[in-house]
C-alpha cells in the first residue's frame, strides 16, 4: 500500500481536515494499544497513519498562515480608487524617564564566610 499523497488532504475542507486530523490521532492511540496487548498484524500501519497526519497538520498549518498574511496585507492599490490609510504614531516616553527607569543596581558588600573544612579544623581542636 503506498503512501498518501498531499494532494488528498489539500482536497479536504477545513473542517474534514480538523476531523480527519482528530480521527487519525484515534486511530494511532488504537494502534499503540494493539501493540502493547500485542494483537497488532500489521507494524507498518504506523507509517503511513503518522505520514498521513503530518501531511493534514501541514495543510493545516498553510491554511492558517495563509488566513494570517491575508489579514495583515493592506489591499491592492489601484490608479483610480484613492484609499485613505491612517498611520499610527507610536509615542515614546521622554528621554528623562527612560534614565530614571534604567537606574544601576546597587553595590553589595559580600562577605567571605568560612569554609567547612575550616569550620571542622576549629571543632576538632
């Protein structure tokens, strides 16, 4: 039996994709659970039932970057419509303040204690 072709997932609609997705991960958990109850005839079903969800989980992912670039594209330009665009100024805080918020720590006097070894020197004497 070969393996599934891309194409067959890239047919589906988003929703059979997201069913099919769920289905396959049910059907390797059943597999796994033939394997370790050791009534599994056929080992190489977990290649193609793992290729097959890679393969949904790939379109999948396409569709949804895809949804996202359309969503942050501006729309096209044309010579005889004029679009109106509204830029967002983003303020910066003034330069005091940033000083004042990116202060230095403060110096810390740290004091060398004694070693264990030299504590046990001082008990045993």
């Amino acid at each position: 039996m070969p393996l599934s072709k891309i194409d067959d997932a890239r047919t589906l609609s988003d929703q059979e994709l997201a069913d099919g997705i769920v289905a396959a991960k049910c059907e390797l958990f059943q597999l796994r659970l033939q394997q370790a109850t050791r009534r599994l005839e056929k080992p190489h079903q977990f290649k193609h039932l793992k290729h097959r969800i890679a393969q949904m989980m790939t379109v999948a992912q396409e569709r949804q970057l895809a949804a996202v670039s359309e969503e942050t594209t501006p729309p096209m330009v044309s010579d005889s419509a004029p679009v109106a665009t509204t830029a967002t100024a983003t303020t910066q805080p003034p330069q005091a303040e940033v000083e004042e918020s990116v202060s230095e720590p403060e110096a810390t006097e740290v004091t060398p204690e004694s070693s264990p070894s030299e504590s046990e020197a001082k008990e045993e004497e």
